[in-house]
C-alpha cells in the first residue's frame, strides 16, 4: 500500500518510519507532510492507499484535510497525543488511531485492522468521528476552585495569564479564573479559531474588530491586546486566513 505521512512533528514522521521498517509489511511511505495545505497538495498529486493522518497540524484539522479530499479513495490511521477530546470521538466513531509515541504492537495492530475495512465502511466511521469531535472541541471544561465550569469557546473571548494563572473571559461579561498556565491550553484553543499574539495572551479571531499595525488588536468590546513583535507575522498570517474564510 502507498502511504503518506501527514504529522507537524519531524520526529513523530522519523519513529513511524523506522516502526514501518522494523515489521513486516507492504506499506510503502511515499511522502511526508506537516500542514494541511501540503497535504492536500501531495494527497492530489500521489494519490496514497493509505494516509497517517496527525489530528491536529499546523495550520488545522485532520477534518480540515478530509474534507478537501473527498474525492479521493484512501483509508486512514489517525494519529494523536493524549487529549481525551479528541480520544473520545476516535473512540466513538470506531476508527483506528495510534497514540504518541508511536507503538510497534498497536501499530501492527492498526494496520491489520484497517486493511480489513473497505474504504466505504471506514468513510463512514470518519463521519461519526468527525461529528463528534466536532461537537467536543466547542467546549472546554475548566476545573475552577469548588465548580467544574463548561465554557462554550465560541463564546470565549480571550484569555490572560498572569504568574501561573489564566482568567477566561466571556462574552456575556463573565470570567473565570483557574490555576494553570495558558501554555497548558494553547494547543486546545490555537485549533478552534483562537491565536496568540503575546505570550500573556490568546484570542478568540471572531471577536477581532481591528488590527493596528503597531502592534495592537481590538476586539468587539474594547479590550486592546497587544501583539509581541516575535509573534507578530505568525498573528498576521492567522488573521488573515480566518478572516478570509
């Protein structure tokens, strides 16, 4: 089976390929990708059986890529950290994954089972994966001091950090403060339409009203968040794309 590897992390795209070499098998790696937009490039032009398929890149979603290549025939291995959201719908919808790092025994695992589904039957189970995940990444549940808090990310403005906390804040008014970094929910929010122009800050781009050129975003309710000079072509290139879309 011709495969492609589609995973942002140079290492995990490096493992899997040794694993490959180490077992028996007739998957033969013809290309590797880091983002979506390469991916469907490469997807077009080699036309894989079979694609391992990293849940979330750097400039999107598994689904994102699904979604651009349906008119293709391949089958899929999922690929994932440990992030329960994203578990849960793998979990749900049935579909076969492998976890970072990558596990010789679960990989031949996955292999086998994947060869035994028809690409109909596993399109199938992608599109239950895909609802589910879906509806689980508009959530977020933070663990408060006495409360576990649901909040709804398209209704989350932005976030701010200050000495080991960050504190949510809403759109309706309300905000919620809890005892861990914004690194720990950077990845989470960075791959749900949020960015983050400074390292005290991630944003929601939907609430944006303006960029500033100086460095200084404005979102719909006043607030002014800067923009660190290090982050600031990475803050203009997401900015731009989603309000783009």
């Amino acid at each position: 089976m011709q495969s492609i590897i589609v995973e942002d992390k140079a290492y995990i795209r490096k493992g899997l390929l040794n694993l490959l070499e180490l077992i028996e098998t007739d998957v033969k790696v013809i290309g590797e990708c880091e983002s979506v937009k390469d991916a469907v490039i490469v997807a077009n032009a080699c036309k894989p059986e079979l694609i391992f398929l990293d849940i979330n890149l750097t400039d999107g979603n598994a689904f994102e890529f699904l979604e651009q290549t349906e008119h293709l025939n391949f089958k899929v291995i999922f690929i994932t950290a440990y992030e329960e959201f994203a578990l849960k719908a793998l979990k749900m919808g049935a579909v076969d994954y492998l976890l970072k790092p990558v596990d010789v025994e679960e990989l031949k695992i996955a292999l086998n089972k994947v060869k035994q589904l028809s690409i109909t039957e596993q399109k199938e189970k992608i599109n239950i994966t895909k609802q589910a995940f879906n509806h689980q990444n508009e959530q977020l549940i933070l663990s408060l001091h006495d409360s576990f808090q649901v909040i709804d990310l398209n209704e989350l403005m932005y976030c701010e950090s200050d000495k080991g906390y960050t504190t949510f804040y809403c759109n309706d008014g309300k905000k919620h403060l809890v005892s861990k970094t914004l690194k720990e929910f950077e990845e989470r929010l960075t791959n749900a339409n949020f960015t983050r122009p400074h390292q005290s800050f991630i944003v929601n781009l939907k609430f944006i009203d303006k960029y500033d050129k100086s460095g200084v975003i404005h979102l719909k309710n006043g607030k002014k968040i800067p923009v660190s000079s290090r982050k600031k072509e990475q803050f203009v290139t997401s900015f731009l794309n989603r309000t783009s879309d």
